[in-house]
C-alpha cells in the first residue's frame, strides 16, 4: 500500500512512489486541523445542511504521476457520508476553465506552484480569488522546487490556504490536509448558505415590515375616514338638533344658547344687543283658508327671506314658535335694529304671498317688536326677551303691520 509520495529529487517534476514508512509521522498538520475543529464546534455546524452530494478537489498539476498517486492515496475516500471526487487539470489554463466553467463548487484545489509558466500557480489563486470572486474553495500551494519559490511573499501576498513541499506529502499528511480543507470547506459553506438564509429572512422581514406599515397605514387612514366621517355625523346631528325642520333656520334651543352666549360675551364687552321678535299677521286666518302645507311654504318663505337678509356671521334668526321668529342683533343699537326690521317688511312685501283672509292687507305682514340693552348684572338674562314681546303685543294692539320699539328698555 502506498504510504510516501516523494519526488526523486527536489528539482524534478517526475514524483515517484516512495514505499518508506519513516516519513509517516515527520510532518502533520495537527494546527490547522485543531484549528477547524474548534472552528466548526464554535459554529455548531449542521454537515446535513451543506446540499452537496459529493466533495470536488481538483489536482492541478503538470505531472501525471503526481495526479495519479494522490488518486491512489485517497482512492475511495468518504468524509462525512459524502465521496470525495478527484479531477484532473496540467496547467493552470485548464484549471482556470475547470473551476470557471465545470466545477465552480469544487471544494479544494492542490495547485502546483510551476506548471506551463514558473508562476502559473499564483496567477491562478489571483485568479480565483479577485476574478471569480471566489473566497469558499481552499487552495494548497504544493512546489516541487522550494529554492526557486518566495515561500514567505507567497504565503503573505497571496490568498492560499496553505503551502506545502511535495517531499511532505505523505499519504498521512495529504489525508490530513484533505480532511481539514474539506472540513474547513463545509463549515465557510454552511455559513455562506446561512448568511444567504439570514439576507433573505432579512428581506422577508423588511418585506412583512412593509407590509405592516402599509396595513398600519390603511388601518390609521380608515380610523381617520371613519373618525372624520363620525365628526361629519355628529356636526349633522348637532345641526339638525340645532335646525327647525320646517324653515330650515335655527330653533328655538339653539336660540336659547346664543342668546345666553351673547348675554355674557356682551356683558364683558358692554357692548347692546338687540332683539326682534316677529309674528305673521293673521296666520292662523291663512292656514284655515289655503291649508297646512300653503301656511308650511309661507314659513319656509318668511324665514328664508329674513335669513338672507342677515349678513353679518354673528346674527342669528331662529323660529321661535308657530308662526312667530325671533332675530339676534350682537353690536346693534335700537335704530339700527330698526333699519334691519324695515328691511325685513320690504323682503316679505316683495315674496308677495296673497293673503285674502288678512284684516289689514291682501298680502302677507308682520308685527315687529323691538328691545335693546346692554347685558349687566343687574339685568335678568330674558329681560330683553320680555321687552321685545311686551312691544310686539302693542304693535298687534294698534294694528299690525308695524314695528314697535321697546324704548324704555
């Protein structure tokens, strides 16, 4: 059995068997195996996550006889369950084209030094390492010619795994040397594979983040649409809480809260407020005669017109009930609230609604009483109230169709 592969001298290319035993135990490489082994125990490496079904080392080499004793000395050799597998290359070009094209994922290369040039070798490990950018497979230098080569520039400068005479190499020694490439080999694999595993969990984490923050993002904006869309609800709501459903002005409630909203804005600022209460004349006559849903349009009408009228944002008309409104007039002194009610009589003339059933016209007229004051503590809130219905009663007395002012208000 073969146990020594040696050349015949340390300038020939021509290795032959050397049956000797004595070199056996010369030369090992326990350092580099220990150094593997701690390696893949620190890594706790899994050898069944590698998906390989047979370990690739390439002989590269100029001499046959040398690819034929490495083949006799690991013939049949099995790590870890998996076969190892030998192809063959005579020159770095041939080698450039195995790995290249062939067997990208051979695992080891015994790479002789000088082939079909002295540094054929070396330009192949640049090759491998900056051209394929291949960093996984380990490459041992082997030179039968360790005169001629710059062994410590090479192991410095060059990527190599490592860099052995072919005098070293024993059947023991190259085993060694295999196993521990092999090993070595796996374990950057399996990391390799696991980083690839992580980048792509990576990727399909930030995949579902994006996702979550599209959903969160939907989720947040359907939250804003519904919330705007209760607050729209609620603005209704409280809108036709506040709205007679008849006229379409403000009722009677929401006169209520203006009105005690003013008081005490104007009572700090001492500042009038002016108040009309005004009444259709003769309503009841027109509803017994043109029928409920005529008297409801004359409503509709009536308030329309006097809201129209009212320009200012603080002004406020409100049905105050059946046929009687009442319009607030913040800053507004008597006369000018005055002015406001003439031009309330003339819009209403000019809707020219046929009242056949009037004591004082053929057409639709109003009473209107006015009051004006400025808020104090003194003054009861509703005192203004009072006045403006104490004025609109004397214009129905004397006559309709009139203004009234409450002027010892």
């Amino acid at each position: 059995m073969l146990s020594n592969l040696t050349p015949e001298n340390s300038n020939s290319k021509n290795n032959q068997i050397d049956t000797s035993s004595d070199e056996d135990d010369k030369i090992t490489f326990h350092d580099e195996d220990d150094l593997v082994l701690e390696s893949s125990h620190n890594l706790d490496i899994n050898p069944q996550e590698l998906d390989i079904d047979k370990w690739k080392v390439i002989i590269a080499d100029d001499d046959p006889d040398v690819h034929r004793a490495t083949r006799i000395a690991l013939k049949n050799l099995v790590f870890e369950g998996k076969l190892v597998v030998f192809f063959s290359a005579y020159s770095g070009e041939e080698c450039k084209r195995l790995i290249t094209d062939t067997h990208p994922d051979a695992a080891l290369v015994l790479l002789d030094v000088v082939m079909e040039t002295n540094n054929a070798g070396l330009n192949l490990v640049k090759y491998i390492r900056e051209e394929l950018n291949n960093h996984q497979i380990r490459i041992i230098l082997r030179t039968g010619h360790p005169g001629e080569a710059p062994e410590e520039s090479v192991i410095l400068n060059y990527d190599i795994n490592d860099y052995k005479l072919k005098i070293e190499l024993t059947r023991q020694n190259l085993l060694t040397t295999v196993l521990a490439s092999l090993r070595a080999y796996r374990d950057i694999t399996i990391i390799e594979q696991q980083k690839i595993k992580l980048a792509q969990a990576f990727k399909n984490l930030q995949k579902v983040q994006l996702q979550l923050e599209e959903y969160t993002y939907s989720l947040e904006k359907k939250i804003a649409d519904r919330t705007s869309a209760l607050e729209l609800a609620n603005r209704r709501l409280q809108r036709l809480a506040q709205i007679d459903g008849l006229t379409q002005v403000a009722n009677r409630r929401c006169f209520d809260e203006y009105w005690l909203q003013q008081w005490n804005m104007l009572q700090q600022e001492q500042q009038p407020i002016s108040l009309m209460l005004i009444d259709i004349d003769y309503f009841k006559n027109y509803n017994d005669h043109y029928g409920h849903l005529a008297g409801d349009e004359c409503l509709r009408q009536v308030a329309q017109g006097i809201s129209n009228l009212l320009m200012r944002p603080q002004d406020l008309v409100a049905r105050y009930g059946g046929e009687e409104f009442v319009v607030v007039l913040p800053h507004t002194q008597i006369e000018g609230a005055k002015k406001v009610a003439e031009q309330i009589i003339a819009v209403i003339n000019d809707l020219n609604f046929t009242h056949v059933k009037s004591l004082v016209s053929d057409r639709i007229t109003l009473s209107i009483g006015i009051s004006c004051v400025v808020p104090n503590s003194n003054l009861l809130v509703d005192m203004p109230i009072s006045l403006a219905d104490k004025a609109l009663y004397q214009a129905k007395r004397e006559g309709r169709n009139r203004i009234v002012l409450a002027l010892d208000s």
